[in-house]
C-alpha cells in the first residue's frame, strides 16, 4: 500500500497550531523576499 505525504497530506493531518506556523512562515518568506527586491532594485 502506498502512502501520500505530499503537502496537501500534511495541511490535512496537522492542528491549528501547524497551520499558523505554515502561515507565519509563509507571511515572512513573503516579507524576505520583498526586502531583496527592492534592496536589490534600490542599487541598481
């Protein structure tokens, strides 16, 4: 028997404290990411 553990797998297994700690880390690689581009923008 084959067993799924992609991500969808793990949003559906996990509690609300996993999926706030999906959403914070979404929120500040989002945060990251703006900062390179306009840091990298800004020296250009």
């Amino acid at each position: 028997m084959e067993k799924d553990f992609g991500f969808a797998y793990f949003i559906l297994q996990c509690d609300t404290m996993g999926k706030g700690v999906l959403v914070l880390l979404l929120i500040l690689s989002v945060a990251s990411w703006y900062l390179i581009v306009t840091k990298a923008i800004a020296n250009i």
